[in-house]
C-alpha cells in the first residue's frame, strides 16, 4: 500500500467510517453498508474467500494489500487482517490509487 492509502485508512478511522475485523465486516456487508473491503495477504484463506464470496454477491468492491503487521500499524494494533470503508469517497480514492 502507498502512504496515500495508508492515510486515507487513517482517516476513515477518524471519521468513523472504519470497520475493523471480520465479523464487523461480515455484518456490515450483509447490510449493504460497505462500498470497500481491504483484506491483507497473510489473512486467513477460508475467511478471505468468504467475505470475497459475500462482497460478490452483495457488489462490494474488494482488495488485496499489505500485511496483518502492516495494516495493525496503522491503526495501533498488533495485526489487522480485514477492514471495510463505509464512506463512498474515502472507498473511491483507495481503489483510483491501488
């Protein structure tokens, strides 16, 4: 992940628009309040492949980035494996800098 998506995580976590984990995720998907999921590349297989199963069906936008140790760095934790985007626009400038 470039710095400028770093900091746009950042930022949706200040602003409330931050999901941490994956059952918050998976919740949040299923109720159609999502328009990006962020999962890292070291997560785990069976609950990567679920939520891009659910993102599918649900027409959530998805990434693949950086590392538990990565995305927990960010955001003051040990790791962090999945977060979703609430915000349209924050979701919008992730993906255009991928």
């Amino acid at each position: 992940m470039t710095d400028k998506i770093y900091g746009m995580i950042g930022l949706s976590r200040k602003s409330g628009s931050l999901v941490l984990g994956f059952d918050l995720v998976e919740e949040q998907i299923k109720k159609k309040k999502l328009h990006l999921v962020i999962f890292t590349s070291d997560s785990s297989e069976k609950g990567r492949n679920h939520l891009i199963q659910l993102c599918d069906a649900y027409e959530v936008k998805y990434l693949e980035h950086g590392s538990k140790q990565e995305l927990g760095k960010i955001l003051n934790k040990l790791e962090v494996s999945f977060v979703g985007i609430r915000d349209k626009n924050m979701a919008g400038y992730i993906i255009k800098h991928d």
